[in-house]
C-alpha cells in the first residue's frame, strides 16, 4: 500500500490554522511579518524557505537589514522601564494567560514545528510541552527566586533552530516574568513559523517581546554589541559564540553563551549492554541534532565485542523516513527515530566529515539504509541520512576534535584507564558526559576528572530546566550558569554575585 501525507499535518490546512488564531502575524498577501515596535510589521527582503522533510516550499522568511531591525532594538529597550515598574503579580497573570492560551496551540505548534525542522511529531510536541511546563514552574516559584533583584533591562536572544520552544520560546518567557523586556532572532535555519505564532500570542497577553528575522551577519551588530542591550543569552557553534566572546570581551554585560562541544561516553569494565542499548537508541532522538547528543564513545578495548553487538543491534532498529506519512487518512503518524537532519547543506557536510574520516584512515563499521517504504516514491531525500560510525579515527580527521552534529558516531578504543579520561576530554570542554562501569565508585570518582558540566554515571545527560542548574565547561559554555534561580539570576541584578564562569571583573557583588 502506498504512503501518503496524513492530513492531520497537511501544511496548507496548518498554515490556514495559524492564520486563524494570529491573522495579525501576516501581511495581506499572506508572508509573515517580524514583530517589531509592539506590533507585526515589515516583510524585510522574503527569502524562500523549504521544508527538510521533501523540499515543500513553506513560506518566505521576512529577513531584516541592520538599520530596521535597530529601529526593533531602540524600541523594545523603551519598553523595558515601564515593565520593570509592573507589580510582580500583573506580570505572572500576564505569561500565565500566554501559557493558557499556547496550550490551546500545542497541537498546532508540534505540527508546524515537524515541517519547519523536520522533528517528527512526539519531539515536535515534546519541545512546546516542555516550554510550556518549564515556565509554569517559574511562575509558580518566582517570588522565592527574584526576592528583592531587579531586572537588567532588555535581554537579546539569538538561539539555533533545533529547540524552538524549550530553549528560546522558555528563555524569552522567563525572562520577560522576572521583568526584562525580550527581542528574539528566528533562526535562519528554521523555527520562524512556530515561533511567530507563539510570540503573537505572547505579545497579544501584553507581554514586551519583539521577534525580528535576518542573517547573523547583518543583525549581531545591534542584537550583540548595541548598548541597548543588556544582556545576552546565545546558543549555537563555537564559531559564532567565540565571535561573540570576543566582541563582548571589554563589554560590562551580561551574558550566556552555550556552544556545543564533543560529548563523550566511556565505556570501562562494564556488562549492562541491554541498558546501553535502550540507551543508544534514547541518544539517536531527533538524528543527534542536539547540543547534548553523545556522538563519541571511548570503550575499553576489550569489551569491544560486546559494544559492537550491542551497537549493530540497537541502531540497525532505528526507522529513519518521512514522519508525515501514513497508510489511511486515520492512522496516527509514525513511530520513527527520526526523520531529516535540518537541510541537504547540513547532510552535505555530514558526508564531507565521513568521507574525510574515511580517507584519514578511519574504519566504518556501521552504514545504515533509507528504506523506501518510509517516504514517498520520488520524494526529496536530500536532507536524509541514515546512521553510521567509524572507528580508529586519526587524529588528522576532522570528527576526532568535531562535533557533527547529526548521525554519525564515533567510537575510540582504549587500554588504561588515563585513555579514557584523555580521549573524552578532547574538546576542552563539553555541556554533558557520562561514565559506565559496573564499579559505581570507580565511575564516580572517574567522572570527576571528565570536563563536562554534567557527568552522567551509567546514564544519558540532558540539558534539563527547572531547579537543575545548566552550563559547560571550557570551549562550551561562557557567563552565566542558569537553571532553577540562576536562570532568574542570570537576567537580574541583587546583592550577590552571579554565577557562572564570567571574567572575574563580572564576579564582584552587584548592586541593587
């Protein structure tokens, strides 16, 4: 039987659904608009933008020029006073009401978010649920964490395009209950749709949010280094996040700068290979497009045997394809691992860094298949890729020191225990680790010399929210650490020193 789109995630039907809730977000001819200067407005200069999923053409992106979206900065800072003068109380019944009204939209919002970045449904939803319920707890707990600080003003977000809702939507909420006025960037790569609805429906319940669309290039100008802005919370690569390092570097401002780094698992003296495969499956969610995706692990070399098994028969169960299609109209979408990666440049450069392992000297010993009853006959697959890993990678390849970030695994082979600890410190520093051992002493006390903000012992690890602080170590992470109270205190001022990994001038108590 033949597969066809489920109708439930048509995108036109989609696109017509977000019309109707926030018609306010699109021109009269239909393209959607940046939010700026309190209200939807400026088309930019429309680029076209298709879907991972097939190549769908799915709108055009309203993308700014500097001078415009200057213009939404100066704006959205002369909110910031009288925000900050709103009672503590009017400000929670505010993002309270915006969370009533975006759980009325989850449905909505996963589904777009599917086409957008090519999620499949489950983590589409996941990422708005999370959002959703990860700043009802702020709200819920506010008081307690914002005591007597102050807002700093106006907060700039610029945010990658793999976790619309539970990293920029989350922060940008926060933010704005503990008093902050908020702009936001899409992201160029996807996000700007979904995103556009919610910030609607934030901006509609009077909460100071300003969402503008543009390339990094032409905007980081006025979203990083104006003097409007007061603080800035980033995530994205190295590249981009030691340029703005850089550029903050003699700048007394706020900041978070989360950038990926090679998240390693070590592997010593071990014999749980069932829950390690529960867990390499668990780890392939959303093809590793995440900044927390395990993508290298360090093995005694003895057990490799065991790993290998376990690994073929763990990721040879993964169905990568389509996650929009179905066989009846009625059938609920598939159950895949995951569909896309975010473009067919991204896929490009995935098989670049493969077949320079290969060339370098490195040995494949997984190479996955598209099966072809997972999409349409003659579909666009070029966003598509199957799994596959390498091991005895060379230091000259590029993945040896490189986070793909998609589906591509590494596997390095140990004999000491100094290895190990060496091999899985090769990025100075990561957002997450994690260490399997049956001696759970000898994993704890191993994972004290891992240079990773969070070691897991004989477990994933997650960025997480809520009271579960979050940050990097080294080349991964610099400012302020957030989660819980931090993420409260990372956008306030008080009488106690933030915390994070600043330059020490950023340390010294603040000011009420």
């Amino acid at each position: 039987m033949s597969k066809i789109i489920s109708p439930q995630v048509e995108f036109g039907g989609l696109l017509n659904q977000m019309k109707a809730v926030t018609p306010e977000a699109f021109s009269p001819d239909g393209k959607i608009l940046n939010l700026m200067e309190g209200r939807w407005q400026e088309t930019g200069k429309p680029r076209e933008f298709t879907s991972p999923i097939d190549g769908t053409s799915l709108g055009w992106m309203p993308m700014l020029n500097r001078e415009t979206a200057l213009r939404a900065v100066e704006f959205a800072k002369a909110e910031a006073t009288a925000w900050a003068a709103t009672d503590l109380d009017e400000r929670k019944s505010r993002v309270q009401d915006c969370l009533n009204q975006l759980r009325e939209q989850v449905e909505l919002t996963g589904k777009l978010i599917m086409w957008e970045i090519g999620k499949t449904y489950k983590l589409g939803f996941t990422d708005i649920d999370r959002a959703i319920e990860g700043v009802q707890w702020y709200v819920d707990n506010i008081e307690d964490m914002l005591g007597q600080r102050k807002p700093l003003g106006l907060v700039s977000n610029i945010a990658s395009w793999n976790y619309p809702m539970s990293v920029l939507l989350h922060a940008v909420l926060v933010q704005a209950l503990a008093g902050n006025s908020v702009i936001a960037k899409t992201p160029t790569d996807g996000g700007f749709i979904s995103l556009s609805l919610t910030f609607a429906i934030a901006r509609r319940c009077g909460l100071p949010v300003t969402l503008v669309s543009g390339s990094g290039g032409e905007l980081s100008d006025v979203l990083v280094k104006h003097d409007a802005i007061d603080c800035l919370s980033f995530v994205g690569g190295r590249y981009n996040g030691r340029n703005i390092a850089d550029a903050l570097s003699s700048v007394h401002k706020r900041y978070m700068l989360e950038m990926e780094g090679v998240n390693t698992y070590g592997i010593w003296n071990y014999s749980d290979w069932a829950g390690l495969a529960d867990q390499l499956k668990k780890g392939y969610d959303y093809g590793k497009q995440r900044c927390t995706a395990y993508v290298r692990f360090v093995v005694e070399r003895r057990l490799f045997p065991q790993f290998l098994e376990t690994y073929w028969e763990a990721i040879r169960s993964l169905k990568v394809g389509n996650p929009t299609l179905v066989d009846n109209p009625g059938d609920a979408l598939p159950d895949l691992a995951f569909g896309p990666v975010i473009n067919a440049t991204q896929a490009q450069e995935l098989d670049r860094l493969y077949a320079n392992a290969l060339q370098t000297g490195a040995t494949p010993i997984y190479e996955g298949k598209l099966d072809d009853n997972l999409f349409l006959p003659g579909q666009d697959r070029s966003a598509y890729r199957a799994p596959r890993a390498l091991v005895n990678l060379p230091r000259q390849s590029e993945l040896y020191f490189k986070e793909p970030f998609g589906p591509i695994d590494s596997i390095v082979l140990v004999d000491r225990v100094e290895e190990l600890v060496g091999e899985m410190n090769i990025s100075n520093g990561a957002l997450v680790a994690a260490v399997a051992s049956d001696d759970q002493k000898w994993a704890a006390r191993t994972a004290k010399e891992v240079r990773a903000f969070k070691v897991g012992l004989n477990k994933l690890r997650s960025r997480g929210d809520r009271d579960e602080v979050f940050g990097g170590l080294g080349e991964s992470w610099k400012g302020a650490f957030v989660g819980g109270a931090l993420l409260v205190e990372a956008v306030t001022e008080g009488n106690k020193p933030v915390l994070g990994n600043y330059p020490e001038a950023l340390l010294l108590p603040e000011k009420i």
